[in-house]
C-alpha cells in the first residue's frame, strides 16, 4: 500500500512540476531526497510511465494543434512556404529541438548523475527566479510563435538544453526564453508546451531498452498505471491552469516560490536534515 501511494504521490508531483515553473526534476530530487521517496526504486518502466502520462495530457490538450502543425509538415515538402504560419510553426518547433535533444543524448549521464544534488537545484531555482523576473522586464510581450525568427526558436531551444539541469524548469526556461524574444505569455507558454512533445517523446524511446529488460511483476504494473494516471491527469488540468494563469499574471509569482523553496531547502541542508 505504501508503494502504491508513493507511486500516486510522485506521479502528482510530476504532473503539477512538469509544466508549471518550477522544475519537475529538482521537486523529484528534493522529495527522494528528504522523504526518502525514491522513483528509481520503482524501476525504469516507472520513470516512464511518469513521462508517458505527462506526454500523454500534452498530445491530448494540443491535439488539434499538434494535428494542423503536422499536416502542415507534410504537405510542406519538398518546398516548404514559410509564410503559411503552421508551415513555419512546425520548423520552429523542429529546430527548437536540436539543441536540447544534441545536448542530451551527449551529457545525458553527467546529468543524471553528477550534478543530482539539492544544492544544485536550490542554486539553479535561485538563478531562474531572477531569470524570470528580468524576462518580464525586459519583454515586450507582443509575437505570436509562428512570427518569430529561427534563430529565436534556436534560442529557445538552447534554454530548453539548459533545463537538463536539476533545478531548471524546461517550462520556465522556454517560457521566459520566449518572453525575451518578445512572445506573450500565452504564446511563449503553448509554444514551450509543443515543444515538449518531440523532446519527452524521445526520452521515452531512449529509456525503452533500458526498461524491457526489466522483470515484470503486476506489483510493478499496478505502480505504473498509478504513476502514469496521476502523472497524466493531473498534468492536464496544469496546461490548463497556466494557460489561463498567464492571461492575467507574470512569471514573478514563480520567481517568488522558487526563492521561497531555496531558502527553505538550505535551511534544512545546512541543519543536517
């Protein structure tokens, strides 16, 4: 029973952090580390499932989105028209991918393993409240996605990168990468959420190797349908909240809890917790 509430609990976790500002990986790392609640014990199919639920509740609210932008794609080769907006769409959000999935797939180990300490997330939450708030400074807040440049989509890509590290939000580093650029809000919040489609979709293929070679119990696949519906569910209601947030509020509230986290999380690592 215990398990199956940690596997309802971090799936939760994931679905709220995932999309929200505030890092899905630095809220795992720090919930391993201070309540001893471990994804990895769960195994490989459960980190999995985590993301697969996440996945799945992007592909669902964007789907006709995903759907025109696809189409768009395919009808656009051999000679793609880049003023048709969901025909340049789609490329902005193709080269949006390079460079994180780049990054990745080389430093993915020192990723995961070196740099997983809470002082890493608390400087890396520290740094990105400041991020944010000088992104709502310095923004105009006036592009739609499909009018920006590929070399700001490039950009936002790089952020996207930046986020491997425990502690960065994807979201909020394309987010406020986006806002920068001169995206509103909404724009830079959907663009940033499509985008996560391709790059969560190729980490669940990397991992699936890693995942079928090990043993299958129905323990192990009760925690991943529980895992994987509390991830999915929970994260589509959180698409829809920031969606609705950002028409009214900025990025600073975010700022605020990360540094309110910081400082909670160093307190208690400098006590000895």
């Amino acid at each position: 029973m215990q398990g199956l509430l940690e596997a309802i609990v971090l799936g939760i976790v994931q679905g709220i952090t995932e999309f929200l500002p505030v890092s899905s990986s630095g809220h795992l790392l720090l919930g391993q580390y201070f309540f001893g609640m471990d994804a990895e014990r769960f195994g490989l199919s459960f980190d999995l499932a985590l993301h697969l639920g996440s996945l799945l509740a992007v592909v669902l609210y964007f789907r006709q989105d995903l759907l025109r932008v696809g189409l768009a794609l395919l009808r656009s080769l051999p000679r793609p028209n880049l003023a048709d907006p969901e025909v340049r769409l789609g490329y902005l959000l193709v080269l949006a991918t390079i460079p994180a999935a780049a990054i990745g797939f080389a430093f993915r180990e020192v990723f995961e393993t070196t740099l997983r300490s809470p002082w890493v997330v608390v400087a890396s939450l520290t740094a990105f409240g400041f991020v944010f708030i000088l992104s709502e400074r310095l923004g105009n807040l006036s592009k739609s996605a499909a009018k920006m440049r590929f070399t700001d989509a490039l950009l936002i890509g790089v952020a996207q990168a930046i986020s491997l590290l425990p502690g960065v939000s994807r979201s909020g580093a394309t987010i406020s990468a986006g806002v920068l650029l001169g995206l509103t809000r909404e724009e830079a919040a959907r663009f940033s959420f499509l985008m996560s489609v391709p790059i969560t979709a190729g980490a669940v293929a990397a991992g699936l190797p890693g995942a079928a070679d090990e043993a299958f119990t129905p323990y192990l696949g009760l925690l991943f349908l529980a895992g994987f519906g509390a991830s999915a569910l929970v994260a589509y209601l959180s698409i829809k909240f920031l969606l609705a947030f950002f028409r009214r509020y900025s990025l600073r509230a975010f700022a605020y809890y990360g540094f309110a986290l910081s400082a909670v999380v160093s307190v208690l690592l400098l006590l000895g917790f």
